[in-house]
C-alpha cells in the first residue's frame, strides 16, 4: 500500500571541529515509534504513522547531522493493526514492509543530508561518483 506523506520534524546539523587526520563517518537510521494516525483529508484510521531518527556521525568530533521526522502510511483496518501489534511486541518491522519504509527515509534523508553537509562544510557522507583519466 501507499506511503501518504512524509515529513522532517528536526533538523540538527553541525561541525564541530576541523577535520585532522582520518575521518570516520558513521550513519545510522532507527524507528522509534509506530501508532495510529487519524488522516483529516481521509476521515480513516488506517494510516500508520512512523517516527524516525537518521543520524550521522563524523568521528572524532568533526560533524553532526541528526534529523528526526515520520512518515504515513495507509493500508487496509487489519494490516494496519498487524503492523502495529507486531511492533508493540518485537519493535520490529514486517520483512515484506520494511525496505519500502526504511529506502523511502533513506533516500530523503541522504539528499537532505548531502545538502546539509555542503553548507557546513562537512564531506559527503556517502561515495559520489567520480570521473577518472584512463
């Protein structure tokens, strides 16, 4: 089922000292919470609502991008109350709904990360594709 919307909430970016020596860049990205959203444009109750936080760290104290938001997520009455039971219990995501959820935060968050990093003067934090001579 469809991904309704997606939004950032915080957005936490900061260089902290000049980069000396080797640089260790650390990404990490966790679901913090599942519940229930009420949609007002649907009238229904069967939209998920998926808080994250994706952070990354430039080790030793270079940088710090961390960027928390949710995103929605519609499916029918009883997938919804699977989806969130099975988080209540395991605080884990279903294997076949996972990548769909987790590459959607992903993906937004690498460009805003990427953008972000370049106004701070941080390095990329992911490999961009390069040009080389043969």
């Amino acid at each position: 089922m469809p991904i309704v919307g997606f939004n950032f909430e915080k957005i936490i970016v900061e260089r902290q000292n000049k980069i000396t020596g080797k640089l260790d860049i650390k990404n990490n990205l966790n679901i913090t919470s599942v519940e229930k959203e009420k949609l007002n444009i649907t009238n229904t109750e069967d939209v998920l609502k998926f808080n994250f936080n994706y952070t990354v760290n430039y080790e030793p104290n270079v940088g710090l991008i961390n960027i928390a938001g949710h995103l929605l997520f519609m499916d029918n009455a009883k997938q919804v109350k699977d989806i969130l039971t099975d988080w209540e219990k395991k605080k884990s995501l279903p294997k076949e709904l996972a990548p769909q959820i987790l590459n959607t935060i992903l993906a937004k968050c690498n460009i805003k990360s990427l953008s972000l990093s370049q106004e701070v003067g941080l390095p990329p934090h992911v490999r961009l594709p390069l040009i080389r001579n043969k």
